[in-house]
C-alpha cells in the first residue's frame, strides 16, 4: 500500500498494534491460570521433599527478617508440623549472587531440641551455565548440606569436612552463592521462635550464626522469653527485639 | 518444485546461522546443551512461520513507510504469546532459555525474513521459507550444541556417553562463551571449505 498520509499511517499502525494486544490478552488468559498452578505445584513437591512433616503452615510475614548478609533475601518462611509438633521450617531464599544471576533456593530445616540442621535442599530456580553451574541441581551436591548447621563454608578442591561443602568444580561462585542462600535460611529460621519448643538454655545456639558477623549491628540474644510455654503455635518471625 | 526449493534454500543454501551469520546472539549463547538449541530453534521457527505468514497476508495492507515498525508489532506478539505457551506448558525449558525468548523480537534472522522474502511473496511461499529458515536454524544451534555438550559436559541431553572407564575429562571452556565462539569459527571454516571446492568446481 502506497500512501504517506500520516493519518492513515497512523491508523494502520494502531489498528495491527491493537489487534496484538487483545490477541495477547486472550492468550495470557488461558495461559495464566495455569502458570500458576506450575509455580504452585512446584512449590509444594519442593516442600514435602525437603522437610519430613505432614503438614505446613501458611507463609509466615517475613518482612521483618534483617539477614547479616546483602545480597541474599528471604522469599517465604513456613513451618512444618507433624502430629501437631513444629518440627522444623521450610525456608525460601533468593541468593543474587550466582554466576547466572538470581538463584532460588527452599531449605528444609529440622528443629531437634532447639538446634536447626539442614534437612534438605531444594534449588527452586538457577540460570547457570549447563555442565557446570548447573551441576548444583545435581543430588551429589545438594545431599551435602544435609545435617550442616548455620554458617556453612565452601570447599574449594575436594576433602571437605565438618561443616564445610565441596564446591562444584569449575563453579564456585554459584556453590558459595547456594551456600549463602542456605546459611540466611538457617539464619532466618533461628529468629523464629515457635513457643512450645522455646527453651531458654538453646538461645545462644539459635543466634549463632549472627554472633560471628562482625558487621552485624542487629542486637542478639534478646528474644522476649515467652511464658505460654504450652500454647501449641504461637510464632514470631524474625524480630531480633527492639533496643532503644 | 519451487516449495521444495524454498525449504532447501533455508536449511542449506542460505543457512540463516551459517551462511547468512544471522541471528549470532542467540546461537552463541543458547547453544550450551543440545536441548536448549532444539528448544530454542522450535521457538524461533515458530515465531518466523506465523510472522512469515501473517506478515505475507498483510504485505498489500501496510504502508511500506510504517512496515518496519509493523513487523516488530506483529514478531513481538508472536514471540510474547510463545514465551507465555512455554512458561505455562514447559517451564523447564522456559527457566533455562531465559532472557533469550523476549530476545528473539530482534532477531534479525525474523525480521531478515519479513523484509526480504515474506513482504514480496505468497502466503505459502512465506510458510514454507520460514519452515525452512527456522529448521536450518534449529540444525545450525542442534550441531554446535552437540559439539559444546559433548566436549565440554561429556553428556548428550544430560546423558553422558562416555564410559566411566575412559575417564574423560570434559573441557569446561567448551560451555563458557569462548566454547561458542571456538565452536562456530571453526564449523564456518569446514563449512566454507566444503563449499569453496563445490564453488569452484561451478566457476
């Protein structure tokens, strides 16, 4: 079509723009509901396969969560019970510090007598580089962090030991970036405190992790003792208690 | 006999990735496992048969001052509804591809293809020239990915078929970006060989 009338280009332009547009509408109406479903579904096989429990609680209000480290945020926080129990958390954080940029990862923590340990780990969403990043998807990788404790370090060249994980070869930036993201899962999971398993003698071992950051500036230890020992579920997230 | 010559023309002839170094981002990038490319190339297939088609159907429609601006419409609503198919129905493979679904708007090869065959030609002719641009795209990324995963992972499709008692040790470059540049510098320089002796002999 020969015209260089600005109107009629103009009106062409906007009517294929608008045809688009409602094309697009249409097809993301279909497409949305189940995206949504993917993501949920994903989320919860995640959570059964790295906590033992029956059940778990909704998301807890991560909000107030101040981790010691940036870099690294928490996405969602829950509680897994079993026969009513709190045995431990499910924590989902992002670490943005990985080869490919953002990686997601759930952590299953169990909850024994007040110490956390890592259950196990779940990566919920990486962009690494196939064949070497990416390799952190992989069971020999993943299985190691379970039982390591809050503040877990990378192993560079094989023989780790205590609480330390050997790195995948070729990619430590994305194993350290992993590591991060589940040492402020145990980071975040120790300022919960879910009141029938409170015990005052635990308290030093659950602020751990943030008593050997010397930047921390978040006062520690100072967790209201809560009375109702007995109530089944009552939980505070995260508030390291105001100091005026 | 002119459709079976339109298909050949993209797969062989005027090999987009190949012969036409169309497209490079994406085939350097995307092509460290072979089920990335495959995925890849079926998505830039897609989008450039229903652009090619739509925009085919459109040619006596647009005004050739706004055309270009017309196509990248038209590319763009192909590739959003696309990355939408995947993300929905094969998320796996969306995670992985990332940031380069969106990117295939600007493609060049898609675009090379509205400008240069589907704004002149039939509806069919068009179908069948971005059947065969996107299928020798997807073979062009299939085969450098192959040669990446298989040197640099020791696996193909996340399979490895080496035996263990080779002990082969994969070479992790192969996977990082001078992997894909060394890859495609030295498949175009087979392939100019193959064809400068096939060249010569027709001079």
């Amino acid at each position: 079509m020969k015209t260089s009338n600005p109107v009629v280009l103009a009106l062409v332009l906007f009517l294929i723009t608008a045809i688009v547009t409602f094309a697009l509408a249409f097809v993301n109406s279909l497409t949305e509901p189940v995206i949504a479903m993917n993501t949920e579904q994903k989320i919860t096989e995640a959570q059964q396969a790295v906590l033992d429990a029956d059940e778990f609680s909704d998301d807890l209000d991560t909000a107030n969560i101040q981790l010691s480290e940036t870099g690294v945020s928490v996405d969602a926080l829950k509680l897994g019970f079993t026969d009513g129990e709190c045995v431990g958390y499910v924590v989902t954080t992002t670490c943005s510090e990985g080869y490919g940029g953002d990686i997601q990862v759930m952590v299953g923590i169990n909850n024994e007598g007040g110490e956390n340990t890592v259950n196990k780990i779940e990566i919920l969403s990486l962009s690494e580089t196939p064949g070497l990043g990416a390799n952190a998807q992989k069971d020999t990788f993943k299985d190691q962090y379970g039982g390591k404790e809050a503040g877990i370090t990378v192993k560079k060249g094989g023989g780790a030991t205590g609480n330390e994980i050997d790195a995948i070869s070729g990619a430590t930036i994305t194993s350290k970036a992993v590591t991060k993201a589940v040492n402020a899962a145990l980071e975040a999971a120790s300022g919960v405190v879910v009141s029938s398993d409170f015990d005052e003698s635990e308290e030093p071992e659950s602020v751990e992790p943030e008593s050997v950051e010397p930047e921390s500036v978040e006062p520690e230890g100072a967790e209201p003792e809560n009375a109702d020992a007995g109530d089944a579920v009552p939980v505070e997230v995260g508030e390291k208690a105001e100091v005026e | 006999m002119k459709s079976i010559k339109t298909i050949l023309n993209g797969l062989l002839y005027e090999n987009p990735t190949f012969i036409l170094l169309l497209g490079m981002c994406p085939t350097l990038a995307t092509t460290t496992g072979v089920s990335n490319a495959v995925g890849m190339g079926l998505s830039a297939a897609a989008v450039l048969i229903c652009s090619n088609i739509v925009i085919s159907l459109l040619r006596k429609l647009i005004p050739s001052k706004i055309r270009i601006a017309a196509y990248i419409v038209i590319i763009a609503g192909f590739v959003t509804v696309v990355q939408m198919a995947l993300e929905a129905y094969l998320p796996s493979l969306y995670e992985s591809l990332g940031l380069y679904i969106p990117l295939i708007v600007v493609n060049c090869i898609i675009l090379g293809r509205a400008e240069a065959f589907a704004s002149k030609n039939s509806v069919w002719l068009s179908a069948l020239d971005g059947l065969g641009m996107g299928l020798g795209f997807t073979c062009a990324l299939v085969l450098i990915a192959l040669v990446r995963e298989v040197l640099g992972a020791g696996e193909i499709l996340g399979m490895s078929i080496f035996p263990e008692a080779w002990n082969f040790q994969p070479a992790s470059i192969m996977l990082l970006a001078p992997g894909a540049f060394l890859t495609l510098g030295v498949l175009l320089g087979i392939i100019n060989a193959v064809r400068g002796r096939g060249g010569k002999k027709n001079a």
